[in-house]
C-alpha cells in the first residue's frame, strides 16, 4: 500500500483524494447498514467530496443492485465503467470489490459471493464486503454460507469498533436462519443492546419469536424499539408485516389487515420488499377466510412493472401470486413461461412455484399440491428466509386440504 493512503474507519486502506472523502465513506455505510434513509444523499456527498473515488463508484453501483430493480440495474454498467477508471491506483481490495460488482451484474451472485470471501480473508474487518456476502448467501437460500461468513471474520471483531453491533445483528440472523434459535436471540438482543438503531438485529430477534411460536413476546419486542426502527428506510415495512403475522399468529386477522392497510401499504413504493411483504400478507389473510376487498388490484399494478425483470426468483414468485389474484392469469402464465426459459433457479424452483400459485389461485388444487411437493425440499434456493418461505408451507396444506 502506498504510503499516505488515507484508511477507513476499520483500517482498510482506501483510493481516494484525502480523508475527508474517506470520512464521507465510513459515515455511508454506517447509514447503510442501520438501513437509514440518508445513505444516498450521504453517497452522494462522498462522491462530491472526491468523484474518482473507487469504493464510492462501487457502492453506488452494489446500491443499485441491492434494490433488484431492471431500471436501476440498467444504470450499473456505467457506474462500473466508473470505478474501473480509477483502478490503476486501486488496492487489491479494491480491485476486487469491483470484480465482485461485475459478477453480480452478469447475474453471477456466487461469484460475487466468492469476491467478496476473498476480501474478507485478508480484510475481515471490511463491513461492506461482510454485509454484501451476508445477502447474497440470503437469496442463495444458503443460510449456512451466511453463517460460516459471519464466523470466520467474527472474532477480528469487538465492542470497541464502529459497527460491531451490526456484525452481532448479522450473526444473530444467520444463526436464526441456520435453526440456533436460542445463540440467535442472545445476539441480536446484545446488539439491539449496543445500537438499537438497527433494523437487521431487531428482525433477526422477531424472526426467533416467530419460529417459536412467542407471538405475544414478539408484538411487544417489535413494539416496544418502534420509535427506533421507524426511522429506517422501507425496511420499516417489513418489521411491520413481521408484527402482522404475530397478529395472524394470536388469530387477530382484523388488526393484521389493518396493519397492511395503515402501517404497511405504501402506494408511491416500488421496492420489491414491500411487493413481497403485501403480497405475503394477503395471501395469509385469504387463506384465513379474510375477503381482502380490492387491494389486489393496486398491488397487481405495482408487480406488473417488475414481471419482465428476472433479477430473484423469489420476488417473481410474488409477482406472479400478484398478478393471478387481481384476475391477470394470463400475464402470470407468461412469466411462467420466461422464467423456465431463464434457466437456472427461476426454471428449477421459481417456476414450478408460479404455476402451483396459479393453480392455486384458479381452484386446481390437486395441481397446487403436486407442484409444491415437488419443490418442497429445494424451495430454499429461491432465497428469502423460513418465515418467508413458510407461506408456500401454508399453501400446501391448504391444496392438500381441498383437494381431500
């Protein structure tokens, strides 16, 4: 490393034009990953500060991405043209966050993942290449990946670093999700602890409640940090439909519906997690015997703008549950037909789970079931997490049960 090169807060070295523009970085990604709603304005005075800046080329390009918009990831090519500009000077971490963001453009999430591993083994303090692998491994469906990431760099950690809390709050998720339920609530609880601001640990810590059944504990944890998470990004959407389906859970399908009504549904949104998160809920809600009046219609419209996208197989999935509730079989049954071409996971799982949830919604229950069962053990390759994923367990049950 040449000498003078400015350093994050963590001791990475960093290309830039002085440790003021570096400074601008660190406070960007402490907004990312306290999902706040400032880290794009934040970015963009990072780049003002130094608009050659390699790292901040590439988290522009990697936040286009995580938004899984065909839009957004159309803008990626010439952010990477961006960032590779500056890469003669780079360091080799450097040079491979910027490897690690062309793989995830061509749609090559391993190999980002792999990218992102890489850096990590020489740099395990590196948060954003941590908190990166963190979600690829999630939409993999490969929660011990996300697990044994975490692990490996975990102990180059402390309370004494910026953002340990949210390297707590990502090992209590992947411990959540590899089943560890009681190591997962005494993390994401130390790192609400330390910073409740953080979205990620109180979802890791809801998620445990939910998997447990503890739906009372999990409104009042949910409840009780909300002056907190509400200052998030759109994430806050999703702490509010995992409150919904603790409601669900005590049977209180009115309150859950009114939830998505006041507190979820947001009509000027078109983040793919908020799709997912409304079309989850009245999916559950129907299946409860709730009649959801017209509310499809309005989210259908919304799926309708993602459906030629193939960027997760999991938010298709959603689009297409959308698109068949409002009475648009014939869209549904298209996408189907892209997604088996696409090749891959959205032929091998997206598909076959689209044509069940048609065949669910157009009453050919025996269908449903059959296609279901046959994804059933490889359901988690379209990513998402268990309490997600539990809402294809439900239509399951439900085919199986009118097909009786």
């Amino acid at each position: 490393m040449p000498t003078g090169r400015p350093t994050d807060q963590w001791g990475n070295g960093v290309t830039a034009a002085g440790a003021d523009a570096v400074r601008a970085l660190d406070k960007t990604l402490m907004c990312y990953l306290a999902l706040g709603r400032e880290t794009g304005p934040l970015l963009k005075h990072a780049l003002a500060a130094d608009p050659d800046m390699v790292m901040a080329h590439c988290l522009k390009g990697y936040f286009f991405l995580l938004m899984a918009s065909g839009p957004l990831r159309d803008r990626v090519p010439k952010v990477l043209a961006a960032a590779e500009a500056g890469l003669e000077a780079g360091t080799a971490r450097e040079k491979t966050h910027v490897r690690a963001l062309k793989h995830w453009l061509d749609g090559d999430t391993s190999g980002a993942a792999g990218a992102w591993e890489e850096i990590l083994a020489d740099h395990p303090r590196d948060v954003l290449a941590l908190r990166l692998a963190h979600h690829a491994y999630f939409y993999m469906g490969a929660a011990g990946g996300m697990l044994s990431s975490v692990e490996r760099v975990f102990d180059a950690w402390g309370e004494d670093l910026a953002g340990y809390g949210f390297v707590l709050g990502m090992r209590a998720f992947a411990l959540e999700e590899s089943g560890d339920y009681s190591a997962a609530e005494e993390a994401g609880r130390r790192a609400v602890d330390i910073n409740a601001d953080d979205p990620w640990a109180v979802h890791a810590v809801a998620h445990v409640m939910e998997m447990q059944g503890r739906h009372g504990e999990g409104i009042e944890w949910i409840t009780g940090l909300q002056p907190h998470w509400a200052q998030a990004n759109n994430f806050r959407y999703h702490l509010w439909w995992h409150r919904a389906l603790m409601h669900l859970g005590r049977g209180e399908a009115d309150e859950a519906l009114r939830l998505y009504d006041q507190s979820m549904w947001d009509p000027d949104s078109d983040e793919y997690l908020d799709l997912c998160n409304d079309v989850s809920l009245l999916l559950r809600l129907e299946l409860l015997g709730v009649d959801v009046g017209d509310r499809w219609e309005a989210l259908a419209e919304k799926a309708s703008s993602r459906a030629d996208d193939r960027i997760l197989a999991f938010i298709d999935c959603h689009v297409v549950a959308a698109l068949a509730a409002a009475g648009q079989v014939d869209k549904a049954q298209r996408m189907v037909g892209e997604m088996a071409s696409a090749g891959g996971v959205f032929a091998a799982v997206g598909a076959t789970v689209s044509k069940a949830l048609i065949a669910h919604r157009t009453g050919d229950y025996p269908a449903a079931a059959r296609l279901l069962g046959d994804v059933r053990d490889t359901i988690a390759a379209i990513g998402g997490s268990h309490a997600q994923r539990n809402l294809f367990e439900l239509l399951l049950k439900d085919a199986d049960d009118r097909r009786a």
